[in-house]
C-alpha cells in the first residue's frame, strides 16, 4: 500500500516539475516540433495525473477480486476509505474544470461566429467592417466553414505583400488545425493546474510555426516579419470583433517572432540541443511508463497482500 501511495503521489506532484522542463525543451525545437511536443506532454501529464487518482479511488473495491467483504478490508485499513474519498473529490473537481472548459471554448466560439454576422465571404476570407485592426484564424462550427477573419481597418493598414503573409499566417493555423492543440493544453490545464504553464509557450510556437509558414509562402522572410510588426502596431490583440482570445498574426511576444524571422530558417537544434531535447522526451516517456507499471503493481501488491493478511495463505 505504501508503494502505491508513493506512485500516485508521484504522478500527481509530477506535472508541477515536467511542465517547466517541457518548455525548455520546446524552446531547442523547430516551432511544430516544439507545438506537438508541448501539446503531447500536457496529454501524457494530464492523463497519468487522471489515472493515479482512478486507481486510488478504486482502492477499496479492488477488495471483490479476491472475494473479500468491504468491511474486512476496512477494519484492517482504516485509511483506506479516507484516501479513497479524497481521490474522489478531485477526480469530481477535475470533472467540473473539465465540463467548464469544454463548456467556455464552445460558447467562446459560438460568439465569435456571431460577431462575424456581418463579414462579407471572399473564398476562404470572411472581411468583416470597422476601422479597429484584427486578423485571426476562426475554425469550423456548426456546418459552417473555417474562415480567415480580418478586418477592413487589417486590410487597410498593410500593403499587397504583407496581406498576402498575413492570409498565409492565418490559413496555416487552420490546415495545422492549431486550434486543436490550444484545446488540449486548455483541457489538460483544467485537470492538473501547473500545465496552465504550457499555455502561454505553445501559443508562441503555435505562431512561430504559422509565421514560418507565411514566410515560405511569400518567399521572403523580411516581408512576413514586416506584416506581423504592421499588425500587431495597427491594433491591440484579444479585443473587438473576436470577442475573446483565437490564434492571431498578431498574437504573443510579437518583438520575439520578429527577431526570428529575420534570423534563418530554423531547421533544428544544433550542437547540444538533439541530445537534450532527445534525453528530456525519453526521460519523460521513461518516467511516464515507470509510474503506468507502478501504479498497476500497486495494486495488485494490494490486492493479494489484502487477501493473505485478512483471508490468511
């Protein structure tokens, strides 16, 4: 029993060392390395934190696979059912957190739609009226078709060239389905709080891999650098139209991303980086399989020492 609290104390207390780890590791990746990675991470973190609380709440039942009475089992345990019941509730708060933000990214979408009521459709590019400057990928709801949203005071405050980085920007968060990550990290943040950590640097590297992309598509790093710095100048993100927080050519450390714009392409960590980036994810595959085996030793450990010490050999 003691080893299994140990595991499942581990898993529970691992997120709050692993999320800062995972984005340093992020930041010696590629931009969609560094997304899948962070987005993988929160997914293993999240759902191991799940999986221990599961097992601890199931605990005392594990008591009908050797044929034992309840009340055996708890005569000889009596913190059995105290430890169980804690796992419980917060399996029942991460429930809630859960159901609330499924519940605010679909109302958060759903007003989006709405507030671009008024947008006149151009292929794939719904321009909507006001002077205020915005841009932002909106995904597909209800029927209705991904859009790239921008704004008649966006279109008007950059040239030909830097619009055509700006479409290219906004189209590769919809053909990344980027907005699918944003979710995840969102969800694995309601279960486990210190993944709410990994949240802000995937949405970075959710743009540096858009930016990347847009500047490929225009064939000039310089002209995308330019756009994204017009944008973000022309007007304030997370305001207006949107109605809350979507991926943006003008979202995050903007001075960031333009820096790395005007550097080279990046094509992977050098020198160090590999064998770091390579470690950290093995370690954390590692360490993730090592609490999987332990937990479901735990329990069986439980169940048989239960049935000897109650039942006798």
């Amino acid at each position: 029993m003691t080893l299994f609290l140990v595991v499942v104390a581990l898993a529970v207390a691992l997120p709050w060392g692993a999320a800062p780890a995972a984005r340093r590791l992020a930041g010696l990746l590629p931009p969609r390395a560094a997304s899948l990675a962070l987005a993988g991470a929160a997914v293993l973190l999240a759902g191991g934190t799940i999986a221990a609380l599961a097992g601890l709440f199931h605990v005392p039942f594990l008591a009908g696979l050797e044929r034992l009475r309840f009340t055996q089992v708890t005569a000889a345990w009596p913190a059995v059912v105290p430890v169980s019941c804690a796992a419980g509730a917060l399996l029942a708060v991460q429930a809630v957190r859960l159901a609330l933000a499924a519940r605010r990214q679909r109302a958060l979408l759903s007003r989006a739609w709405d507030l671009t009521g008024e947008g006149a459709a151009e292929g794939d590019v719904l321009v909507v009226p006001g002077e205020e400057a915005e841009a932002f990928a909106l995904p597909r709801h209800r029927g209705r078709a991904a859009r790239v949203v921008v704004s008649e005071g966006m279109l008007g405050a950059l040239g030909p060239a830097e619009r055509t980085a700006l479409f290219a920007h906004e189209r590769a968060h919809l053909r990344g389905r980027h907005h699918v990550f944003s979710a995840v990290v969102d969800l694995a943040a309601a279960a486990h709080p210190a993944l709410a950590r990994l949240g802000p640097a995937l949405e970075f590297h959710l743009e540096r891999w858009a930016d990347e992309t847009a500047a490929a598509a225009v064939g000039d790093r310089r002209i995308a650098a330019t756009a994204i710095a017009r944008a973000a100048l022309a007007g304030p993100a997370g305001t207006g139209v949107r109605g809350g927080r979507f991926l943006s050519v003008s979202t995050g450390p903007v001075p960031r991303r333009v820096q790395a714009l005007l550097e080279p392409e990046p094509v992977g960590p050098e020198g160090r980086g590999p064998r770091a980036a390579a470690a950290g994810l093995v370690a954390a595959v590692v360490v993730s399989s090592l609490l999987a085996l332990g937990l479901a030793y735990g329990l069986h450990e439980y169940v048989e020492h239960a049935a000897r010490r109650i039942v006798g050999p």
